[in-house]
C-alpha cells in the first residue's frame, strides 16, 4: 500500500514539478519508504540474553567436537614433561 501511494506521488512529482525537483521530491520519497520499510520490525529482533544463550550453545558444541584431540594433545604434552623431567634428573 505504501509502495503504491509512494510510487503515485513520484509519478505526480515527475508530471507536475521540474525535472529537478521531481527528482528531490522522488529521492526524498524513495528514501523514506526504504526507512519505514526497514524500521517497520525494528522491535521484532532477538534479545541480547538469547543471541549470548545461542553462542554459549555453539560453543560448548565445539568444546565437545574437539574433546578428543584436547586428550591427543594432553597425553603428548604429558609425555614430554616425562620425558624433560628424565633428562633433567640425568
């Protein structure tokens, strides 16, 4: 609806007014019904507390897909310290 009575009074601004202000008068229109079409769900986004939930989600998913190399790597970590503290007892 808005699109039509925006798209009327550029019509009416191209037919009535010079070229030149037709296209002020049009650009202003244009951008306005952009701006209301934007803002018109400007209240309908999720809260902050819910995106913070959907990350902590995500990344306790990724903790728990990489559980298994944090053991590869813990165990060859352990290893080296054995080893280091054998040669450091030598």
């Amino acid at each position: 609806m808005w699109g039509a009575l925006v798209a009327v009074l550029a019509v009416l601004a191209v037919v009535l007014l010079d070229p030149i202000l037709a296209a002020f008068v049009v650009i202003l229109l244009v951008t306005a019904a952009v701006c209301g079409l934007v803002a018109r769900d400007w209240d309908r986004h999720s809260t902050y507390e819910e995106r913070e939930l959907a990350r902590a989600q995500k990344r306790a998913e990724k903790w728990e897909r990489g559980k298994d190399a944090r053991a590869r790597d813990r165990a060859k970590w352990e290893a080296h310290q054995a080893r280091q503290a054998g040669r450091a007892e030598q």
